[in-house]
C-alpha cells in the first residue's frame, strides 16, 4: 500500500486531496460519535465482523485454544448426521483485528504522506505505529 501510494503520489500530486478527503472524513466520524454509545457493545453487527464471517463458517464457542474446530450437525430432512470444520471465534477475532491493522493503515498512510514524500520515512512510522499497536 505504500509503495503504491508514493508511487501515486508521485505521478500524480492532486492524489493528496483524495487523501486529504479521507483524514477530514475520519476525523469527522470521530468527532460526531455519540458518547453514549460507549460500553458495551453487540458486535455482531459491525461490518468488520460481518465482512469476515462473509469468508468463515464460525462455531457459538471457543474450543481452548484452538482456531477451528469439528461441529457434528444432523440434516433434518435425510436424518443424516455430517461433521463440519469451522472456525473458532478466536480466529475470527484475529481475522478482525488483522483488518483493523489495513484499516489504520488506510487512515495513517495518507496523514504521512502529507507531511513528506519520502516512501522510507512512511514506511517505518506505520510499521513502528503498528508494533505500538501489538
């Protein structure tokens, strides 16, 4: 993503105003959120959550550590009993929380470019941002 983007940049400098579009659009939905909607939240209906289980078959619990487990089903038609891999909710937490990393990078990689050109500079400040996020 960042070769690109300062490939982009490069050829073509009005791109900034793009990404000038989507910090002000971020920065809007963080300044307009609701701060009663705090606490706690279903998150089943995130469209992160959503966009994953699009991909993954995943089970109602945990199976220890594992990130798939065997869910035995019966077919009410045939009588038919089959057993299916699926994913664990453990693997799907860590589906979301890897799409939350290009997430931020989406946001963060624009703001960098804003403040220089230099791909080696935007580079390391987002893989040093995303360590600081582990």
């Amino acid at each position: 993503m960042i070769a690109a983007g300062a490939g982009l940049v490069e050829n073509f400098k009005p791109v900034l105003l793009a990404f000038a579009g989507v910090l002000v659009y971020s920065a809007y939905g963080l300044l307009t959120k609701d701060e009663e909607e705090e606490g706690e939240k279903d998150l089943s209906d995130d469209p992160i959550v959503q966009f994953v289980r699009r991909f993954l078959t995943v089970s109602d619990g945990y199976d220890g550590d594992n990130f798939f487990t065997s869910v035995a089903t019966r077919d009410e038609r045939t009588g038919i009993e089959t057993v299916a891999r699926v994913a664990t909710p453990l693997l799907l937490v860590l589906a979301v929380i890897e799409l939350t990393d290009v997430v931020f990078a989406v946001d963060s990689i624009p703001a960098v470019f804003g403040v220089t050109l230099d791909p080696f500079i935007v580079w390391t400040s987002n893989m040093f941002a995303i360590l600081s996020l582990r």
